[in-house]
C-alpha cells in the first residue's frame, strides 16, 4: 500500500505540464473524461484536451483518444458475434491473443453469459488458427464451495463444447475484477511474445474494458514492448441491471485503480530493490 501511494505521487508530479503544474494532474484527466460524457458539449471536449497536451504523457493521450472515440462519439464500432463479420487485419495470427474476460459463476458453474463469450472467441480463434485463446477470471460466486475458477470452466468449455486445441488456450484463474483481468493477461501476452490482441466480453462491458487494456498497451509501448489493439468481438446480451448507466463511471474508477498500481503490477522488475 505504501508503494501504491508512493507511486502516485511521484506519478502525479511528473505528469504535471510545467504550465499548470498546480492544476492539471492525472486524475483532472479522469475526471473531465467523465464530465465530458455526462454533458458532452465541445467546450468539454475541448477542456480535456487541454488538459492531455499540459499533462503531454503518453499514456493517457492515448487513454484521453480512445475515450472520445468510444464515449464522446456515436460511430464507435463494436463487432457481434453472429451478426458482424470481422475484418480485421492481423498480420501473424502465431503472435495474435484472444482475450476471453470472465463472468460470475452461478453456483459454481459457467452461466449463459459466460458460455456466450466463450463461443464468441472460438469463432474468432477458428478463423485464424495459430492464435492463443486467453481466458481470464477467478473463483466467483458466493455459492462455489469448490472454489472453480472462471477461468478453468471456460477452458474445459472451449476444448470440450468448442473443439479448441488445448495447447491454445491459456489460463488466468486468479482475476477477480476487470483491473486484473487486463494485468494478468498482459502478464500472459509478454511471456507468451504476443504482440498483437482481440478483447472478448459482452457488449455493454467492452467500452470500459478497452479502456484499460488501452492504458495497459500503452505502457508497453513505453517500454518499446510492440502491443497493438487489433479490435473487440462482443457477445450480445442484456446487461444486468444498471450497467448501460453506470459503463462510463466503472470505467473511470477502475482506471483510477490501474493507474496507481498497474504499471508496478506490469513491470515488477523494475520497482524491485
């Protein structure tokens, strides 16, 4: 904890521009992100860039640019499983992921929900063989005297009802939110020499998903580690309750938390004494 709160001060004074040193911090980003999408207006818009050009850190500029894409504009594209064709362009599927993100377990096992993604990504995967299938998500559900992980259910589940090859799917079977879903899969990636990606969850949960894995690509990138994004391939269902509302807000608070520990998190061998 005393790390976290170390890094962030120091994060907070250098992404600090020299011309509003005293104004402008990191979470002033955050936060005109979010009003900029409760009441969207130009002068909005034009406030937080304002803000990412005194900041001029990499990482969020390009967290700042996907937002007004996929919350600030009405042409963000989002691609459905069994209603879109995918066209993306990914050059070497050997060195390609598919990172399938997890759902709450009902009485320790898969729901529909979690089913669904899973045959989102094996659709994906067939059409480009080669490609690693990461599936990422902990022991949910308060029901779960086992203690089954999402993660090891939808790997049974892609071999077994998919006929995914065992040797593609790898797993995460400690992720217990959205924050670490992204941490540990990049973790994965890295070892794995990925560089290229395609997130999997359901429709409403993609935009503040890609926000992270936005940051999290980022970082890398800083680090001369090539990530690219390549797109997102949704699973349509209703949300549950709230969610359609509350998206934008999750996505700033659970960028807030990434910020403070995710690039410790990403790169532990260079915070290590």
């Amino acid at each position: 904890m005393k790390r976290a709160a170390a890094w962030l001060a120091v994060f907070l004074m250098i992404w600090a521009g020299p011309a509003r040193a005293a104004a402008v911090t990191a979470e002033t980003v955050l936060q005109d992100m979010l009003a900029a999408w409760q009441e969207p207006s130009a002068e909005a818009a034009e406030r937080l860039d304002r803000d990412v050009e005194t900041l001029n850190e990499p990482v969020l500029r390009s967290v700042a640019e996907y937002w007004k894409q996929a919350f600030l504009s009405d042409d963000y594209p989002l691609y459905y499983f069994r209603t879109d064709r995918p066209n993306w362009e990914i050059p070497d599927p050997s060195k390609h992921a598919f990172i399938v993100l997890g759902y709450r377990l009902l009485n320790g096992e898969m729901s529909r929900e979690l089913k669904g993604r899973c045959l989102a990504a094996a659709e994906a995967a067939k059409a480009w063989p080669g490609a690693l299938v990461i599936v990422t998500g902990g022991a949910s559900g308060t029901d779960n005297p086992e203690r089954k992980t999402e993660a090891a259910l939808m790997a049974d589940y892609l071999v077994r009802r998919c006929r995914l090859p065992k040797s593609t799917i790898r797993q995460d079977p400690k992720a217990m939110s959205t924050v670490q879903n992204v941490l540990n899969s990049f973790r994965i990636l890295r070892e794995e020499g990925i560089e290229t990606l395609t997130v999997v969850t359901s429709g409403y949960h993609m935009r503040w998903a890609m926000a992270l894995f936005t940051a999290a690509a980022a970082w890398y990138r800083e680090q001369g580690i090539p990530f690219r994004i390549i797109g997102n391939w949704c699973y349509d269902t209703r949300p549950p309750k709230g969610y359609d509302r509350i998206n934008a807000r999750k996505a700033v608070s659970q960028l807030k938390a990434l910020l403070i520990t995710g690039k410790d998190a990403l790169f532990p061998e260079k915070t290590s004494p």
